[in-house]
C-alpha cells in the first residue's frame, strides 16, 4: 500500500540508473514479506536503456477527501472507523508518491475484469508460494490473503475508474489472466497534447 514504501531510496535508484551510476537494488521476498539481507541485493553500473518499475499502486492518485468518507468493506468499517489509515494513504499518493510517479515516462495497465478477479489472482499466487516455499514464514493462508486484499479495495476500484484513461497501453485481462485487448488510446491522448501526433 501506498505509505508502506521507501520511497526515498526508489527515487535515489532510479535516479542511480536513469544516470548510469552504479545502483545497490533490494530484493524483496513475498514468501518472508520483508526485504532479502543487503548482500543478496543486485548491484548493477552502467547505462540503462530500460527499468521497468512495476507494482499494485503504480499511478495511483489520490481521491477527493469526500470519497474517503464512507468506508469501502467491512475491514475500513471496523478497523478504520474515523478514516485514519484510508486518509494516511490518500495523503502520500499527494505527495512522496506523485514525486515517485512522476518519473514514469510511460506506464501500462493490467486490468483485470473485476475486483473479484483481483482476489482470485492474489489467492492463486500465494497457492503457487506455498508450493515452492511451503514452510516461509510470510506465506499466508486463504483468509489471511483476503484480509490482505481487502486493504487494497479501495484504491483498486479507484485506479480501475481513473487509470484506464491515462496510461499509454491498457491490456484488458480476462478471468485467466490472458490479455484480451490491448488499447493505446492514453499514448494518443498525451501525443495530442505535446503536438506530437502520429
């Protein structure tokens, strides 16, 4: 979730590599849900022609503070009852995370058909987790997953109704993961805007 990053260091490594600089890069496990030990990190140096820079919330903005109001499901009913955390979150999108986002020069979306889809995708990646890693510590069973999911409801069906329209390419997904469309319609848009059409 958004205010959950360093977002001091990614900028400093993207900085690092976009300037041919030498870049320590962390490796996070998801099966120990922490960072790998410093001497597991990639070290690279030299020019890049690409980064990919890839995540849940990439592009995410913040919501109007109306929106935050009223709470999404169950666990912003009970556990965020004064909005608290949905308003933390929406505060960094404001911030840290626009200075972080604004460096995407191009960005894609994978959308898939529905929230609920979401929730199957996340189920199945920890399913595939378990049986590679069956006895990591960071490996969450089915209700702990849905628990997990539900923290990134809101900002997900805020991002299906506003990113569609402002990325360069949005691949539809089906409910297999397999993409379905390909639409270029924000690349267009943002040509149209610099004069660049073509």
């Amino acid at each position: 979730m958004p205010a959950t990053h360093d977002i001091e260091l990614g900028l400093s490594i993207l900085d690092d590599l976009a300037g041919g600089r030498q870049a320590l890069i962390p490796r996070f496990s998801k099966a120990l849900d922490d960072r790998l030990p410093q001497s597991d990190w990639m070290r690279h140096s030299g020019h890049v022609d690409v980064v990919l820079f890839e995540g849940w919330c990439v592009g995410a903005r913040p919501q109007d503070e109306a929106d935050l109001v009223a709470p999404i499901n169950i666990l912003e009913a009970e556990e965020d009852k004064g909005a608290v955390w949905r308003t933390h979150v929406n505060d960094a999108l404001r911030t840290s995370y626009a200075r972080c986002f604004s460096v995407i020069d191009h960005m894609i979306m994978l959308k898939p058909p529905s929230f609920d889809h979401v929730l199957q995708n996340r189920l199945l990646q920890e399913h595939k987790l378990r049986a590679l890693t069956p006895d990591a510590a960071g490996i969450m069973r089915d209700e702990e997953v849905r628990r997990f999911v539900n923290h990134y409801e809101r900002l997900t069906r805020h991002m299906f109704a506003d990113l569609p329209d402002r990325v360069d390419l949005l691949f539809s997904l089906d409910a297999g993961q397999d993409v379905m469309s390909c639409s270029r319609a924000g690349l267009r848009d943002m040509k149209e805007r610099d004069g660049h059409v073509g």
